[in-house]
C-alpha cells in the first residue's frame, strides 16, 4: 500500500512539474505593436533667421487632444528647417518615441498634408536604411515652406510600416494622425 501511495506521489509530482515546464517553455510570437504616444511637438527654425523659431504641441494624444499650443504662427513665404519629437508620458520615467521610431526607421514614416496644397510645401530630409529600391523617406526632420498669408492645418501621420514600407503611405496603420492649427501671417 505504501509503494502505491509512493507511486501516486511520484506520478503526481512529475505530472506537475511537466505541467510547469509547458508553461514556462511555451514560446509566444512576439509582437511589433503601434507606439503609444501622448505628445507630438513640431520643432521649426526659419532658414533665414535662426532667432525665429516656431514650436507647437499636442498633449493627451491618447485620451482627448490638447491642442491650446498646437497652432504653427509662421511667416508668409518663409522656409523652416523641421523636426518632430514624440513622447510617451505615461511611462515613468517619459518615454522619448523619437528616438525608438529612429531606431525602427525601416517601419516608420512621417506624412505631413496641408490642408490645402498652397499653404504649405513639405520636403522630408531623412531617410531609413531600407535596401533597394530604398532608402525611404522617415520624416523625423523636414523643410517646410509657407505659402502666402492664410490659414488651415498641417495633418500629421506617423505610418507603423513593418515588414511593409516601400515609399508610400498605404501599408501599415497609423501611430498618430494629428491636426496642426497653421496661421501663416
């Protein structure tokens, strides 16, 4: 009776520790999710005037948009050298997204749309390191021209492309797709 229970015990114990060792070797595909991000900050300096520098922020990108200083003030005719910079606030400490959308720059793209094509003119500097028929734009930085006197936005999309860039807007879906106020004086 004794080796029975004996048995039993063995036979359980070897059942829970295969159980376990499933568990702990079940392999999980790993996933290549969309950045989570809370704030979007355009960063423009005019070309002929360094002391000219114009910046617009949208907070609370993931709950509602904050756009109070959003609005892009820019001088008519004017061209600015650009940037972007992203942020995850939720992480302690913040999170710069910049810098992990610049490590996967072969998965991301930046598209800048004025709301009419006469407001603005945008020309992305950078480019990933996609083999050919890459490289690809990014959009981390940019020129941007202003138009004459008027007013209408900037949308701002940052495309989630992985395994799928090739140059265009359509793969992927979007990490942001945010509106930018434009005032152009």
């Amino acid at each position: 009776m004794q080796s029975v229970r004996k048995s039993l015990w063995i036979v359980l114990a070897v059942s829970f520790l295969a159980g376990a060792c499933t568990n702990e070797e079940q392999n999980v595909a790993p996933t290549d999710d969309n950045e989570a991000l809370t704030t979007a900050t355009l960063s423009l300096t005019n070309t002929a005037n360094a002391q000219d520098v114009v910046t617009a922020t949208i907070e609370n990108l993931n709950t509602t948009p904050d756009v109070s200083k959003a609005t892009l003030n820019l001088k008519a005719n004017a061209t600015y050298s650009g940037a972007i910079q992203l942020y995850d606030k939720t992480q302690t400490p913040t999170l710069n997204a910049t810098e992990e959308i610049r490590e996967k720059a072969n998965e991301h793209l930046f598209v800048y749309t004025p709301s009419t094509s006469s407001l603005l003119t945008m020309t992305i500097t950078d480019k990933d390191t996609n083999p050919a028929p890459g490289p690809y734009p990014i959009g981390l930085t940019f020129s941007l021209k202003a138009g004459p006197a008027a007013t209408g936005s900037l949308k701002v999309q940052l495309r989630h492309q992985p395994n799928a860039k090739n140059g265009t807007t359509t793969p992927g879906t979007d990490d942001l797709n945010v509106d930018f106020p434009v005032v152009i004086l």
